[in-house]
C-alpha cells in the first residue's frame, strides 16, 4: 500500500511539472508579445506626435455649406448613404448608413498650377464634429491600402508610394516629411486617386 501510494505520488508529480513549464514558458511568451506590442505603440507615437492629420478645414466646410455650391460651381445635393465605406474628408471616418452626405469637387491643399488637381470627395451635408484627434492616423480608415503622395514647397509632386494599411503608412510619411523639401504629403485611395487628408509636421 505504501509503495503504491508513493508511486502514485511519483506519477502526480511528473505529470504537474511539465503543465508548471509550460504555464512558465506560456507566461514568458506573454510578456514578450506585450513588450513588442508596447514597443510598437511607443514606435508609434513618437512619430505621430510631431504629425498634423488633416481634413478638409471646417471653416472652408461652412463655406461651401452656406454657398449651396462647390468651388467648381456644382449645386449641393444631399444624398442618404445606403451601404456606407467612404471616406469623409470632414470629419476622416468612414460613412455609414443612414448618413446624409454631399459629394463635392475640392481642390487639396499644397498643390499649385498643374498639380492643383480638383477631383471628388464626400462630406457630411451637415456640420459634424470634425476630426478631433489630429495626432493620430484617422483609425477608421488605417486598414486602407493608399498611396502617399509628397508635395514640395511649391505644389509639385516629389514622390508617391503605394502603401498596405496605416502603420506602412506611418513609416513612409515619417520618411517623406523629413526631406528638406517636403512641404506636405497627401493620402489617396489606391484606384482613382481621390484625395482623402493631408499630414504635416507640427
């Protein structure tokens, strides 16, 4: 009888050590997946810090609203979005169903003569509350694949990358604002280059 019991006790021991490792080595994993995690979000925000993101101004916004006309003449016609997934250069979210929106011709800022390029994009038919966290890449639209067009000191494109989502995004725009002669970078939708917000150093 003793020497089952302590053959019993044997065996109970053995098997417990392994689950002991193995909590340790998952625990251990753990904190190095939070480590990286923070690293990342340090990475992050040390760049975004020195950044401005950009939408359309609200005053120029007001503007138009108050006009009933765009810059290019066009009457404002208030529309219901039905599906949602555009990108809204009022307030840089997305547009969801139920929305009343205005798709408007806007020139971006930054740009001059030829490359002064005027082309579509949507707004809130009212007024909203803008984009209010201008340190931080617009989240709703961070999945995105777009391409970041830089501008020089006078409105001529330097450069243009094609990138897969926000935090690529992040990396190029650090890069291309830390040229001498980068004024400001433009973010476009991939196919039809519609501009969706601006990026400068603070």
């Amino acid at each position: 009888m003793d020497g089952r019991l302590q053959n019993d006790q044997l065996c109970t021991r053995s098997r417990r050590r392994p689950e002991r490792h193995r909590t340790v080595a998952s625990d251990s994993c753990q904190l190095c997946r939070d480590r990286f995690a923070m690293l990342d979000c340090m990475f992050t925000d040390s760049i975004t810090s020195t950044l401005d993101f950009e939408p359309i101004p609200p005053g120029e916004l007001q503007e138009i609203r108050m006009a009933g006309l765009d810059e290019a003449g066009n009457r404002l016609t208030p529309q219901a979005v039905t599906e949602g997934g555009d990108p809204l250069r009022c307030c840089l979210r997305e547009t969801r169903p139920g929305d009343r929106v205005l798709l408007i011709a806007y020139t971006p800022p930054g740009t001059s003569g030829a490359y002064a390029e005027r082309g579509p994009v949507f707004i809130h038919a009212d007024p909203c509350e803008g984009y209010r966290t201008p340190h931080l890449y617009p989240p709703e639209l961070s999945y995105r694949q777009q391409v970041v067009r830089a501008y020089d000191r006078s409105g001529r494109i330097a450069d243009g990358v094609l990138v897969s989502n926000g935090d690529h995004a992040l990396e190029v725009i650090s890069e291309m604002l830390a040229r001498p002669g980068v004024a400001l970078v433009h973010l476009r939708n991939v196919g039809w280059g519609c501009y969706n917000f601006a990026v400068q150093r603070r």
